[in-house]
C-alpha cells in the first residue's frame, strides 16, 4: 500500500512539475515585460521633455530676435514684417554660444521671403548651408567643410608641364591621364572673437595631382598644393540691389607645394571673400593683395621670392558664380590679372546626384588656363575631369 501511495505522489509531481514551471516562467516573463514597459515609459518622457526644452529654447531665441527688432527698426515698421524676419532661422545668431537652440527646417516652414513669395527649396543656398554647418560644429567628430571635397579619378591635360621634372634632371614622361583631388576643412577656434555673429577659423585645403596610372615611374604625386588659413566671418543680413550677402569673410592665407630648390612654389596673401546669393543664384567675390617678399639672390636660397610673376598669371581676384536647377549645380570660376596681356583662367562645374538622398554626387570639371597648380602658375593648362563631389559650395 505504501509502495503504491509513494509511486502515486511521484506520479503526480511528475506531472505537476512542468505545469508548475510554466506558471512560474509566465510570471517572470509577464514581470520583465512589465519592467521594459516602465523602461520605454521613461525614455519616452524623457525624450519628451528634452523636446519640450527644446522647442522652448527656440521660442526664446524668437521671442528674442522680436524683442531686439522692435527697438532697432522704425516705429511705423509693421509687426507682421518683423515676425517675418525672425522666423527665418538664418536671421537667427549663427555664431551663437547655445548652438543646441538653432531652429531646424520646420520652423522656418511657410515662411516668405521680403517680395512676399514663399521660399522654395532653392532658395537662399548659402544660409542653408550655413545653418548645417552650425549643427555639425557641434559634433567634435564632425569635420566642417571648406572649399568643395572632390575626388576626380580621370582626368586628361593635353600638356601636361614635362620642364619642372626636367630641370632637375629627372628622366620622366608625364603621362595626360592624372587623378585629381581636394580635401578641404575648416575648424571655428573663437566664435563671436569679433561681436556677435562672427566667428575666427582655421582652415585647411589641399589639392593633389596623382599620376596613378604612370606605373613606369611608380606613379608618384607630381604636385600637392598646401594652403592654411585663418580668417574671421560675420554672418550678416545686408542687401544689395535684390541680392542677399548672407556672410562676409576675411583673413591670411599660405599657399605652397612644400618642395625645396627649383621646384619651391609659395606665396602669402591678405583676401576678403563675400558671397551674394538671389532666389537659386550664388556669387563669391574672393579678391586678395599679395604679401610682398624679397626677390632671391640664387634660385636654391631658401629664403625668398619663389615666383615673383605669379601675379600675372594668377591675377588679383576669383570671382565664382554658381546656379542651383533641382538637385544640380553648375559654376563658373574666372580668374583676371586686369591687364591686356590677359593670363586668367576659367573653370566650369557640374554636380548632380547619383543616389537618392543626394549625399553622393558625381562631378564635371573643366580648366582652361594659368594658375590650376603652383608648379603649373605659369603653364598654360587645359583639362577634363570626370568623377565624384563630397561638399560641394552648394
């Protein structure tokens, strides 16, 4: 009897025990799942509550530019045209220590520009750069661009310079074919160093040409271009004649290919740079004075006029006008010495989108004459290019 009670209680634990398990792993999985929920619940607020902040400090930096108009501006100015110009985030401090406060589109939606005509999505080009530029400036991982990143993978010179190499007795053929590219960035070191609105960079350009395909003389680069600047910019909200000037720059830069002897090219130069931009227009006036130096005794003095006519050929000012149709931008660069013995240069781009978002775009460049490359300022250059565009000035 005994026997049979004990086989019986172990039979019915036998078949209680799962039962009993399962109850217990529901209960623990209804317990983590009520855990998560209050875990999501939080983040929840908690992103919330950051929005909130957020929309608020935005409405402050409204209320504020309202507040800084109405005691600027005549007092027959209309509400309506003030509230006009401070929804427009670009009208916003763009050089402004809370940089977590920059408006983003949606709160410039709908908004006109002065004629009354809503803006499009093509318009006002520098300011929307300029605003995504101040978002990425608070990133320490984000490098800002400067002058357009490009990398041409192709690109043909039907003459191209064989007389720097051979001058110094090197035994080369130059092949037509090249790559060709530019890194350039730009890094804020003082932000309103000049008032408000201003801001003091250091930036850095580099531009290489790559005889990649010349495997004859383990394709070497035949020129790199080196050119450090620091400058100041004001973010502005002149006008002239219908055009905006969204920002004003000037500063120092040096420019040299970091090669010794007969093959030392550099030059210092004080610039200004001002950009006018109209409905999908842009226009960059980037003239300059060059820093004069001391003509050299022997070409292999280190110190020196490296190139004391460079002027002639690379002239006083580039003047750079660019279009924006749908996702495409064309340009025209020109370069004038303001002489009748003429030695400029002018280039022509095109950019378009070979994606959908438009993060990658392909790139056309063509260069026609002086003052392409330090090594080539007193060459005439002719060159096609073919490949892609980072940051384009657009």
């Amino acid at each position: 009897m005994k026997s049979k009670t004990l086989f019986l209680v172990c039979a019915i634990f036998l078949i209680l025990s799962p039962v009993a398990g399962f109850a217990a792993n529901e209960q623990e999985q209804q317990d983590l799942n009520s855990e998560e929920k209050e875990v999501a619940a939080k983040d929840k607020k908690d992103i919330f509550d950051h929005s909130k902040e957020t929309l608020q400090g935005v409405k402050e930096d409204y209320d504020r530019c309202i507040l800084q108009e109405f005691d600027k501006r005549d007092k027959e100015t209309p509400i309506s045209e003030i509230q006009a110009y401070c929804s427009k985030d670009s009208n916003l401090a763009i050089y402004r220590p809370s940089k977590e406060l920059l408006p983003d589109d949606s709160f410039t939606q709908g908004s006109q520009d002065d004629s009354g005509k809503p803006e499009t999505e093509d318009s006002d080009v520098i300011k929307k750069r300029l605003r995504l530029e101040y978002r990425a400036s608070d990133n320490r991982f984000a490098i800002l661009p400067h002058k357009p990143n490009y990398l041409l993978p192709v690109t043909f010179n039907n003459r191209p310079n064989q007389a720097s190499l051979d001058a110094i007795g090197e035994d080369r053929e130059v092949d037509n074919i090249e790559v060709k590219f530019q890194v350039s960035f730009k890094t804020p070191i003082w932000e309103e160093a000049f008032g408000e609105n201003s801001a003091l960079f250091f930036a850095y350009t580099g531009q290489s040409y790559w005889q990649a395909y010349n495997s004859d003389v383990s394709s070497p680069f035949r020129e790199t271009n080196h050119e450090p600047e620091v400058f100041a910019s004001w973010a502005t909200d002149w006008k002239v004649g219908g055009w905006q000037i969204p920002i004003f720059s000037t500063g120092v830069s040096h420019q040299s290919n970091g090669q010794s002897g007969l093959k030392s090219r550099s030059w210092n130069r004080l610039y200004a740079r001002i950009a006018f931009e109209k409905d999908r227009w842009v226009v960059l006036f980037n003239p300059w004075w060059r820093i004069p130096e001391e003509r050299k005794d022997d070409p292999l003095q280190p110190d020196g006029d490296d190139n004391p006519d460079i002027d002639d050929y690379m002239g006083y000012f580039e003047l750079y006008t660019a279009y924006k149709w749908d996702e495409q931008n064309f340009g025209v660069m020109i370069r004038n010495n303001l002489r009748s013995d003429n030695k400029g240069a002018v280039q022509l781009d095109w950019t378009f989108p070979l994606d959908d978002d438009g993060k990658l775009r392909g790139y056309v460049q063509y260069f026609n004459g002086y003052g392409e490359s330090l090594i080539d300022y007193n060459r005439h250059v002719n060159r096609l290019g073919v490949g892609f565009v980072l940051t384009d000035w657009l």
